[in-house]
C-alpha cells in the first residue's frame, strides 16, 4: 500500500446513513470499526486529534518520526487468535517485525542485568539461572501465567455479553480466572517468594500496565508475560501502519473516518442513544453508537450530568486513572547500535523498589526517575532508511504525577506560559543526563530533542489525567460489573481497553468485545472460524 494513500479526511460528503458510529480512532475504535466493516456494516469513525490511531499514531519533525504509544507488540503472528485477526481486518497488508531474540533488556543498580527473550522456555532458563534456588517460586509463578493465560477467552466472553447472562457464564467460563483479577499482584509475589529481588523482577514489567505491584491486579501482570512469552513485534513501515490498513478496511465497506472532528455530546432521546452532536452543531445519526474514546472519559466529556449521577456511573467515576507519563523523544545523527541501542526496549532501573510509581518532578532539586524505560523505534522498523546522516530515533518514557502538570490544564497547546515552559526545559534537562549516564556513547549522536508531558497526551488524546493506560488495573477496576461494552443505556456501547485489558492488544480486544455485543452472531462466526 502507498504511504501516501488515506482513508480519513477533515470532511466527507456523504451523510448517511451509518450503521454505526464510533467515536475514537485508537486501537480499540479501529478494531471495531473494521470488524463491522468485514461484517458488512457502514461504519463512521469520528476522531478529534488530526492524525488518527490515538496512541497508535506517529508525529514528525524535520528529518524524524517517532511513535507514541507502539514500543513492543506481542502475539501478533498468525500463530496466535489475535494475529490472525489482525491479518483479517487488516485484509493482510498489516506486517510485523520481530524485536530479536531478547525484547527486553532489564539493568539495575547493582550492575544486575537480566534479558527477556522470546522463547517461554529460555525465559525460565534465564529466571534460573540468575536465581538457581528458587525453582519452586519461578515454576509456581509461570503455572499461575499459564492458569491466566487459559481463562481469559471466557473472561472475554462473559465481559461481552449484556449484564443479566453475565453471572451464570461467568460461573461456568471465568470463575478460575476472576479470582486472579481479583488478586493483587504483591500479595501473590510475596506467597511465591521471600526473595525481594525475585519479587521485583517477577513485576519488573509492571510499566507496561502502569500500576505498581501493591495496587495492580495480578492478572494483568500474569498477562503481560504470556503476552510476551514469545518476543516482541513492531509494525513494518512504523507504527502508523496500524491505522493505515485497519481505516482502509473500513473505507472498503463503504466507511470513513473523519479527523479534526469533535464530539460534544452523544445525543440521548428518550433513554437511547441516537447520535452524536458535534462541536460545531452537526448532528450525526446511526443505530449504534460505540465509544472508544474511554469509558470514565465518555463520562465526563460526553454524557449529560444525569448520566453521570447514576449509581453505574457514579461507580465508574470513582475508580482512579493509572499514572501519567512524559516522554523524551531524541533524533540521533550516527550508528547509534555502536554506541548500545538496539531493537530491544531497556528498562534501566535506579533501585529495586517496585513502588516507586512516579518521577518526583516537583522536588527541588529534581531527583533521578525510578526508572528509565527506552526505545529505539528506527531499529525495529526494517523498513527506516536512516539515508546517508544515519538518522536514527530514541524515547525515553516514565511515569510522573498528573498534580504536578494539572496547574496548566486548560492552556493551549505550545502556548502553556513561560512557567511551563522553564519547567519543562528543566524536566528535559535532567531526563536526558540520566539516559546518557547508561548509555554515555550516544551523546555526540544527539542532534533534536523534545520532551512531551501529559499535557499532550490530555491534548491530543484526551484520557483521564492523561494516563496513557486509562482506568488503572486493579482489582477494584475488574470488580466493577458496569465496565463491559454493554452500556446500561440502549444503542451506547464501550470499546478500547478499559472495557478489556490495558495494552495494544488489551485495547484491540476491548474493540473485539464492542463489535460481539452489537453484532454477536457475525462477530462469532468470525472468530470461530479463525479458530479453526
């Protein structure tokens, strides 16, 4: 497919009518929307940000590109459900590059370094032999992954489904695995092991759900290993590929996907959604309306006070967001793989302490970050041409607390002040010294560096507290019975990840479940034959 083929525009001519309309281009919204597509539904997809796919998009600056959300993908083969489905909505123009034999690369303070590969097998041997007397604990805890692993197309299935079967396929399909949402992921550690270094590295991960082990629920953390138990992937041709082939799928079943479009409200009449109304007054109208924009999100910004007073609501709305995060983005000028950067993600950890969530960014003098977590995106596409200057790009990606940035909400976009930007600069300052103490080499390479906050991600992609991971995944967040794609108000439904699990896949998930509830029959028949 040409790079310079679009299936999105600001305006589109035609008015209608749709079958269905799903606010939100991230990962969730796209699944949705091309599975309705490939069951022959005519699908709008409304997008408020310029560029589509939410945390699955690119930007660029003069001479890079770097992604915003797509660091590691895992079971995206065809030797996986999800893979295979991706091919399907994707009409198989959709291709992935393996990261290597080692996804992950884990430093800490003590000169320990440990490496994830893509083999479940070498993934235990690893385990081993940094931990030879703890065979009991590692082989408990990867049966515990396998246990998760098992459950969750019934969990899936029973989350799918509108709330009065839930209790009784749920008795039948997920009961072994809510336990483990149920869980949280410290206290399972702490039973494995008495070991606080096994206990950290067991959870070392946990950035990639954005809860620390004493809040997380421990089946995200049980998910996110066998999510990865066989390496990680990357989007050949960069991580805006994604939107590319998914919101293609949807042009080709008669859809389209208009961008700069902002939803103001979703329209209600008499208890039923029925549209949506825009901010500059257009009403748009089809028989299902699917949010993707986030369920606490659709709340807030979407729904009428009433709405949100109800006790289902009310319920939703008290569940904190995971935390937020910023975001280093470096263009290198040099064989950047010379001075140690790789296809794999580093995790360079300052203590091994796994509840430090965040950056104390508002400390004076600003302290180091726990922990640094880094990404070469030009080294896992093999499609990059770094040309002649040997253009390469880098992120460097850690947690922060929203309240330091909240202050500023409300201002425009690279217009915050002159407070903001002297904060930032100093943020920018320090988290790049700290990169380049671990990897000192790359510093002569550095030729463009940007800092984003969660300003940005508030911004373009309009989250609660701007947390890249939504509602935070812990136990009380799988408890909450109302977080399913059925709304409790006819023709709404949700989609994306908090509606599923956290995560590219979570979220594509979370819009496999959204395209079952308003099309049960075909989306089964669809995925039982992939199954096959």
């Amino acid at each position: 497919m040409s790079r310079k083929e679009k299936y999105w525009s600001k305006r589109h001519d035609d008015p209608g009518p749709w079958d269905a309309i799903v606010i939100g281009s991230g990962m969730g919204g796209m699944t949705t929307a091309a599975m309705l597509a490939r069951l022959g539904k005519k699908v709008l997809v409304l997008e408020q940000h310029y560029v589509p796919g939410g945390f699955t998009h690119m930007f660029d600056r003069p001479g890079y590109s770097w992604d915003v959300g797509v660091h590691a993908v895992g079971e995206v083969t065809t030797h996986s459900l999800t893979g295979k489905l991706l091919a399907e909505l994707s009409g198989g123009r959709l291709e992935w590059a393996s990261l290597g034999p080692i996804y992950d690369e884990f430093h800490y303070p003590d000169g320990f370094r440990i490496d994830f590969p893509d083999n479940p097998r070498q993934f235990r041997d690893n385990l081993l032999a940094a931990f030879p007397d703890e065979v009991a604990a590692i082989d408990g805890y990867l049966a515990y992954v396998k246990e998760v692993a098992a459950g969750m197309k019934g969990y899936y299935l029973v989350r799918s489904v509108p709330s009065w079967l839930t209790w009784l396929l749920e008795l039948l399909l997920a009961r072994d695995v809510q336990k483990h949402f149920l869980r949280r992921t410290s206290d399972v550690v702490a039973e494995l092991t008495s070991d606080p270094r096994l206990r950290a590295l067991f959870v070392a991960q946990w950035g990639y759900y954005g809860s620390t082990p004493s809040a997380s629920s421990f089946a995200i953390q049980a998910l996110v290993v066998r999510h990865f138990a066989h390496g990680g992937y990357y989007p050949v041709g960069g991580a805006g590929q994604i939107a590319a082939t998914l919101l293609r799928t949807v042009a080709e079943a008669g859809g389209w996907t208009r961008i700069s479009t902002d939803v103001d409200q979703i329209m209600l009449e008499e208890g039923r959604a029925v549209g949506v109304r825009l901010a500059n007054g257009e009403e748009l109208r089809a028989r299902h309306i699917i949010s993707a924009a986030g369920v606490a999100s659709t709340l807030r910004r979407l729904l009428p006070a009433e709405v949100q007073a109800q006790d289902w609501a009310r319920s939703i709305l008290a569940l904190r967001p995971a935390a937020a995060h910023v975001c280093l983005y470096i263009g290198f000028k040099g064989d950047i793989r010379t001075a140690g950067a790789s296809g794999a993600n580093k995790w360079f950890y300052e203590t091994w302490d796994m509840e430090l969530e965040a950056w104390r960014v508002g400390d004076d003098p600003i302290p180091d970050a726990p922990c640094l977590y880094c990404s070469f995106p030009s080294l896992k596409d093999p499609e990059h041409d770094p040309g002649e200057e040997l253009r390469h790009t880098g992120e460097v990606v850690t947690f922060v607390p929203w309240e330091s940035f909240e202050p500023w909400q409300g201002t425009r976009w690279k217009k915050r002040g002159e407070d903001y930007d002297a904060f930032k600069e100093r943020l920018k300052d320090k988290l790049l010294e700290q990169f380049l103490r671990h990897l000192p080499e790359l510093a002569p390479m550095i030729d463009y560096v940007e800092l984003s906050t969660p300003l940005s991600t508030d911004n373009f992609c309009r989250p609660t507290q701007g947390s890249i991971y939504g509602i935070e995944p812990t136990p009380e967040r799988f408890a909450n019975p109302w977080l399913r794609p059925h709304a409790p108000i006819d023709g709404l439904f949700f989609s994306g990840s908090e509606v599923a699990t956290v995560g590219v896949i979570g979220a594509m998930m979370g819009g496999v479940m959204a395209a079952m509830a308003v099309e049960p029959v075909g989306a089964l028949r669809m995925l039982w034959g992939m199954q096959r």
